[in-house]
C-alpha cells in the first residue's frame, strides 16, 4: 500500500514535469522571433542642390524599410522611386509609376516614411529622383536596384 502511493505521486509528479517544460518551450522562442523580424532598417538619405545620396542603393524585397531623408540644401526637394523619365514620360505618368514619394521637403526639414518593396527590379528599372521642375535634368536622381 505505501509502495503503491508512492509511484502514484511519482507518477503526478512526471506529468506536471512535462506540462511545464511543454508551455515553457512553446511560448519562449516564439515571441523573441517575432520582435527582430519586424525591426524595419533604416534608410539615410541626403538631399542637396542637386543631388541624392543613400547610404543604401539595393535592397531586398519583403524586409521593412524606414526612410529618413535629410533635406540639407536651400530649396524645397522630393524624393520618389520611380522608373527613369524616359521620351515622352511626363511627371503626371511617373506619379501612377511610382512606388512612394516624400514630397515637400523644405530646406534644413527631414521627413521619414516606411516601406517594403513587393517586387524586384534590376538596374536601370527604377530610381531615387526629385521630379521638382528643373532637378532631376540637374542631376537629382540616384539609381536603384531591389532584389
Ligand atoms: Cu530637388
């Protein structure tokens, strides 16, 4: 009778053990995970007359990605990815091609914006430009390549 008590609690005891280390082992890695893979990157643009500079030209698609752009020069600029203006491409038609814009950026301001790229492009497909009239013929565009 005591013999059999004992393997009784012995045996309450294992499946306690195992519901512990159950729950422990599900929940732990899971939430950890789930914090890095939303932690977006951050993206360093300056603007100038007339120039684009990124620390960052090809990026990934799928991974989050947090614009910080820095206007650092003396007149209003934009940043927008959008394919190169080409022939008769008017602004007007870039604004339906293009995949975000930071528009009105004043001198000295700098404005942020998140983005994930869905689709690739290789080189030549699609640019960093500032389509204010007169800046992107002087020069204001930085090409792009997501893969
Ligand atoms: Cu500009």
């Amino acid at each position: 009778m005591k013999e059999h008590m004992r393997s009784i609690w012995l045996s309450m005891f294992v499946v306690l053990a195992v519901l512990v280390t159950a729950c422990g082992g599900t929940t732990g890695p899971t939430t950890s995970s789930s914090t890095t893979n939303t932690a977006p990157k951050t993206v360093n643009i300056t603007v100038t007359e007339f120039k684009i500079a990124s620390d960052l030209t090809q990026f990934s698609t799928g991974v989050p990605y947090h614009f910080v752009v820095v206007n650092k020069g003396t007149t209003m600029h934009e940043v927008m990815i959008a394919p190169p203006l080409t022939g008769t491409m008017t602004v007007d038609d870039l604004d339906k091609l293009r995949l975000f814009e930071v528009s009105d950026i004043a001198a000295g301001e700098t404005k942020t914006l998140d983005y994930t790229f869905k689709e690739s492009a290789s080189l030549g497909k699609m640019q960093m430009a500032c389509h204010v009239p007169g800046h992107y013929e002087s020069g204001m565009m930085l090409p792009v390549v997501i893969v």
